[in-house]
C-alpha cells in the first residue's frame, strides 16, 4: 500500500513538473491557493497550483477529507488541469469564465482501496481501482483583481462539476435507472491568487 502510494505522488508529481518549468523565476511558490466544499475532493479540501501559458491554464494538487459524521472517514488526493479558452471582462478588475474544461485524478487512502484488487478477487473481476479515480470537469467562475501592491493578487469563487470514470461507465450501462444528477458532482470553491 505505501509503496503504491509513493508511487502514485511521484506520478503526480513528474505529470506537473514538465508544466511547471515556467514558474522556476519564482522557485516552487504556487501562485494560488484552494479552498474547496465538495465536488470529489473531500467533504472539504485544501491545495495549491500554478497558473500555465500566461494564465490559459493552471494545474493543482488538493487534500481532502471526509470526517466521519460526514460519512468518512476519508482522505483524498487529487490533481487537476484546467484550460481557460474563454474569459469576460466585465470591468477592469472582474472577469468571468464560463466554462473551463478539465481533468482530474484523485487517490482514495485507506485499506479498504486499491490499486491492486487482493487476490480472493478473481483476475480482470472489476475493472477498476477502488483507489484512482479519473473525472473529467469543469469550472464556472469570476474573480475580482485586487490592487497590484497586494499581497493577494486576486479572489475567485467558482463552481465545478465533475464525473468520473466508474460513475460514467455506469451511467452508461444503466442509462434507464441512472440520472446525470445521479453522476455529477458539484464543489464550490475559493482560489487566491498569491
């Protein structure tokens, strides 16, 4: 299990660092920081990120956790990639996007996930890992700039939608018995930019 996990954030970790060259002027410092309720990440979730290709995209990594009155308990890591194609300009310092696309990954901790079904399970029984889940996403938000002498830069809430690869697959396969709201999930959420 630790082995898998050490495994799992090295990967994490080799995706983004590629990405990430652009932000070496400023050493590893994120330029954001999250807060996040819901949406896959944990009942409640925390995390940083860089922003990429002159803020076209940006890239994440959030803690989550679901306490145990909650229905936990649960610890969830999870990165992410958002593209930016669009973004409204309403005023000199607010601006709103639409629609960001994106992808996300999240590793559930525990002994009841895997990555590896144990061997009482008969080879190829379920086809996915209990532990990794893969969603695809997106993210509603507007921001409001602060003054450049700030030390937060800017404030964004957002919205984010996501389903995953099991909840899809499902979907699917019981298209008469699922509804979407059955596999979207819904985070709100506050990003600062630092």
């Amino acid at each position: 299990m630790k082995k898998n996990l050490r495994i799992l954030i090295l990967l994490l970790i080799g995706a983004a660092a590629p990405l990430c060259h652009a932000q070496s002027k400023k050493g590893a410092y994120p330029d954001h920081i999250t807060a996040q309720y819901a949406g896959s990440t944990g009942w409640m979730s925390v995390g940083a990120g860089y922003d990429l290709f002159t803020q076209r995209a940006r890239v994440g990594l959030q803690y989550g956790v679901v306490p145990e009155e909650k229905g936990g308990k649960l610890h969830i890591l999870s990165a992410s990639f958002f593209y930016k194609p669009y973004a409204l300009n309403v005023s000199d310092r607010v601006s709103l996007n639409p629609l960001d696309p994106g992808l996300k990954i999240s590793y559930h901790f525990g002994e009841q996930f895997y990555l590896n079904w144990p061997s009482r399970f008969p080879k190829g029984y379920y086809w996915w890992k209990s532990a990794l889940r893969l969603h695809l996403a997106t993210e509603s938000s507007i921001t409001y700039k602060l003054k450049s002498t700030a030390k937060v830069k800017y404030v964004t809430t957002y919205l984010q939608l996501n389903s995953n690869d099991l909840y899809m697959v499902s979907y699917i396969l019981n298209a008469r018995s699922l509804s979407l709201p059955d596999i979207v999930k819904a985070g709100i959420g506050v990003r600062l930019g630092i």
